[in-house]
C-alpha cells in the first residue's frame, strides 16, 4: 500500500492532491478549475525558450522536463546566475516586483506572474509558513474564506488558516491546525510569484535538497549542492571515506509516473541514489523494482542521512 490519498475536501471540492495529480499524471491539468491558467503560462514560458514549438497542445509535460528547461535557461546567464537564479526559486517563490527587476536571468526567464485569482482574497494573499508560497483561498458560503498551502504535507502540518472579515471591512487569519505561526496578509499589488508547476517541481523538491545539505553539512560531511546543473542535486563525500553519494531528489506524488520516468531514463542512473520524502517510504519497493540492476537505489531523505552518519 503507497498511502491513502483524499480527492476531494469534506465540502466535495477537489483537494491539494487532486490538483496535483492533475498537472502530474493527467494530459488534462490545463482544464483543472484553479491551476489552469498556471499550467497555460508555463507552456507559454516553454515555448518562449524555444522548447515547445508554436501551436503544440496542452498536453501532459512531466517535472524533469521542467527543470530541464528552466535550469537550461538559468544556466545561460552563467554559474552564479544560474546557483543565484535556482536558489530564489527554492527559497522565495514569491518575490516584490522591485526584488525581481534586480535578477535578469529570472526575469527573462519570465518565470514570475501576477497572483492567481485563486489564491487571493479581498486583494490579499498570504504566505505558506513552510514553503513561503501563495496559499489556495477558498471562499465559503458563510462568508469566510479557507485558506491553506496546496501541499498536503504543509497542510496536514497546519498551514491552514480561516480568514474571517472584520468590522472594519478587513480580514484577519485564525489557525485552523497545530501550527500557531500566522502568516502576514500582504497586498496583491506589488508581487509575483512562481506558477504552480514551478513550485511543483523546482520549489519544493529545492527545499529538500536544501534541508539534505544542511542536515549533511551538520554531519562535518562535505556536500555540493547541485554540483552539475541538473544532472543530480548533491555530491556528498566524507573526509576519509572512499564512498560518494550522487543524490538526486524526487517528490512526485504520482509514484506510477515517476516509475516510468525512471525506467525511460536510465542512461546515467548507475550508483544515483534517488531520494524520496520519508513520508513517502511506501514508494520505495516500487521504485527499487524499476531500478533494479541499473545500480541505483532507492532511498528515503532519513535513510540517507542514517547512511552518511554511519559510513
């Protein structure tokens, strides 16, 4: 068993997950109510650098293609606007306009747009505390609005909040999970952010190779950070050990469709170890069986870090 997977909130409406099951396993997701319009800007981004030819469909695009693509173009700019470049995207996947006018290769990249309608309310948007990202607003017929990261993980965690009007024609946050930290509601005015396919697969696989290398780096191992673009994400190596671990970070939901990207793949796959959440250990029995006499492994983010501790 992978795990159980919720399609549909408790009100019927389509859940965190079946959102992103409709960009990651679907050739339909352009037609998603709330991520359509995400997923039409990325194919114009995509064709805007000249990997998708005019006129090509909506059809199904899958993560590594993205990084490809965006990393490819990062990359031209060169190496410190590609690290500068790929790290803003992991680290603040929404930017003021005035921050973004500072980076040429993101902004030529055209990476950034407007708010989504979907994930504003009253001209507000608030900030997921995990992954700083805009979260989805939902309005609700008795006048308030839910307001929650479009992770799951982020959501279960607590990044959820009611957002309720004021008498003073505002609106103020009230937790609706364990997390207590409540985000500032900022203005729409005066922002951009990464569309959702961009925080999809470049924001939050980028937080956790982040945290993989500083958990790591705490170890008094030596570890690079997306050493050769996108070929991996870490290079880690410990002084006096003979072992290298080349770790290449997955976060699909979609455990069928990552399988098949890794048995369409496998030039270059001898002795990866392709790394997965821990709440995602499930997967890994599958995944072994795809890779299995290719020389990679399968492993979680917690079995990594046991591995290196203990070489």
């Amino acid at each position: 068993m992978l795990g159980k997977m919720w399609l549909l909130d408790d009100d019927g409406m389509p859940s965190s997950a079946l959102h992103r099951l409709a960009v990651e396993a679907s050739e339909h997701g352009h037609q998603a109510p709330g991520i359509g319009a995400d997923i039409r800007h990325l194919h114009s981004l995509l064709r805007a650098v000249g990997m998708l030819p005019v006129g090509t469909g909506l059809s199904r695009i899958s993560g590594e293609t993205v990084q490809h693509v965006v990393f490819r173009a990062l990359r031209a700019a060169g190496f410190e606007a590609y690290t500068w470049g790929r790290e803003a995207m992991v680290r603040t996947p929404v930017l003021t306009r005035r921050v973004l006018s500072r980076n040429t290769a993101l902004v030529e990249l055209g990476a950034y747009a407007g708010i989504s309608p979907t994930r504003q309310f009253g001209g507000l948007w608030a900030a997921c505390p995990m992954c700083r990202w805009t979260m989805r607003a939902t309005y609700r017929p008795n006048g308030v609005v839910d307001v929650e990261c479009e992770d799951e993980r982020h959501s279960l965690l607590g990044a959820r909040y009611r957002a309720e009007p004021t008498a003073v024609g505002g609106w103020h946050l009230v937790p609706c999970g364990e997390l207590r930290t409540v985000p500032e509601l900022l203005p729409v005015d005066g922002y951009v952010a990464l569309p959702y396919a961009l925080w999809l697969w470049v924001t939050l696989p980028g937080l956790l190779e982040v945290e993989l290398r500083d958990r790591l780096v705490g170890l008094g191992v030596e570890v690079r950070l997306w050493p050769f673009g996108d070929a991996y994400d870490l290079h880690v190596t410990r002084p006096g050990c003979s072992v290298a671990w080349r770790v290449d970070v997955k976060t699909w939901v979609d455990p069928y469709g990552l399988a098949q990207k890794l048995r369409e793949d496998p030039e270059g796959s001898s002795e990866l170890c392709f790394v997965v959440p821990e709440h995602l250990r499930g997967y890994r029995q599958l995944l072994g069986r795809v890779v299995r006499g290719s020389g990679a492994r399968v492993l979680t983010d917690a079995d990594l870090v046991a591995e290196v501790a203990g070489a």
